[in-house]
C-alpha cells in the first residue's frame, strides 16, 4: 500500500467514526429526550384529577348549591310570612278602627292582645298614620272637649284621663297643642259651678261639694268660684 492509501484509508476511518459518533450523539439526544417526555407525562398525570376526585367534586358542588339555595328560599318564605302577617296586622287595626276612633296606645295594645310583636304593629301604625287614620292630636281635642263640657271634669282629672287613653308619650306630645285649639271650647269656671248645682240639689252641704269639686279635678279657683255663685247664692 503505498502512502496515497495510507492517507486514504485515515480519512475513510476518520469519517466513519465521526459517523459513528454522530448517530451515538443522536441515540442519546433521543433517550434524554423520550427520558424527559416521560416526567412530564408522569408530571400531568398526577396533577390531573381522577375520576373519583372529578365526581366527589361535582357532589361537593351539588351539597353547596343545594345549601344555598334553601337558604333563599328560606329567606323568601320568610318575607313573604312577614308580609302576610304585617297585612294581617294592617287589616285587624283597621278593623279596629270601623268600631270607632283610638289612640295609638289603645292598637298598640289590642294589636299585642292577638298575637302581633311590635315590628309588625309599629309597621302597621306607621301607614295608618301617613293615611290620617290614626290621629292621636285630634283625638285627643275631641277626648278633652268630651270630658270638660259633658263629663264636667276639671283640668288635673282630663290629664290624668288623657294618660290612661293616650299614654305619656302622647300626652307630652299632644297635650298642649290640643287644650290651645279647644279652650275656647271650655270654660272650666262654668263647668266647676254646673257639677257644683248637682250636689246642692241633692241637698249636699258645703264641704262636701268642695271636696267633690277637688276629685273631679278643678283648680282651687274654679272651686271657689262654683261655691260663690251656686252655693252661697242659694243660700
């Protein structure tokens, strides 16, 4: 073999292993990389859920929906009872008030009597007011009128008729205002001498007229004026 196959030879084994070392090269890139595709399949498959994890999730949903939504229709049932009872309540005051005038303590208590709580009645109270069907300032100059010239109370007796009938809320609130818009209305002076002819009519003495004219509630004033122009007149 002469040096030109020599030279020839080199090269051709050169070549040859520097194929081999490619396809070597290659075959690895080709194992790391199937190495490398398989973690991350492996890597998908345990963060994916399962079949079981998906249905208990979807149950899980489920129990929640389910939770939530009783709970509004709870909450529905429960406002559409409060309506139907603030009606009911509406509709017993209003009954109420076909027999007659009252005052706001006098609904508040029979209201209370049927079984009503107080939202409910002070709801109801509220539009029978902003209707004009429950007035306790005008109520309570008819009720003062009604007392002085027909029942012949004195002033002290009214006030304490108007707490009873009205409550101290009312009274502190209205009692002014009313006995200004009906005083002349009332003479207390006239009314203390008509209760005090009653009595002497019925042949009662002095003192005992005076000690009536008290409890029927006159000032000391109207007392002695009743006694000077009825009692003591007569005699």
């Amino acid at each position: 073999m002469g040096k030109t196959d020599i030279k020839k030879g080199s090269s051709a084994s050169r070549l040859i292993n520097e194929i081999d070392a490619g396809e070597s090269e290659i075959e690895k890139r080709r194992t790391t990389d199937v190495k490398k595709e398989g973690r991350r399949s492996n890597s998908r498959s345990s963060r994916e859920p399962g079949k079981a994890d998906i249905i208990k999730e979807r149950k899980e949903e489920n129990i929640k929906e389910n939770i939530e939504e009783k709970a509004e229709n709870k909450a529905e049932n429960k406002e559409e009872s409060e309506e139907r009872t603030g009606s009911l309540c509406f509709n017993a005051a209003m009954k109420l008030l076909s027999y007659g005038d009252r005052s706001e303590l006098e609904l508040v208590k029979r209201l209370a009597q049927k079984g009503f709580d107080r939202a409910q009645i002070r709801a109801a109270l509220e539009i029978l007011k902003n209707k004009g069907y429950v007035n306790d300032l005008r109520l309570m100059q008819i009720r003062i009128v009604y007392l002085a010239n027909k029942k012949l109370y004195g002033q002290k007796r009214i006030d304490l008729e108007l707490l009873c009938a009205f409550g101290q809320e009312s009274v502190l609130a209205y009692r002014d205002a009313a006995l200004a818009y009906v005083k002349e209305d009332i003479d207390f002076f006239e009314n203390a001498r008509a209760f005090a002819k009653v009595y002497k009519d019925r042949g009662k003495d002095k003192i005992f007229i005076l000690s009536k004219l008290k409890e029927r509630g006159f000032s000391f004033e109207q007392a002695e004026y009743a006694l000077e122009t009825e009692v003591n007149r007569q005699n």
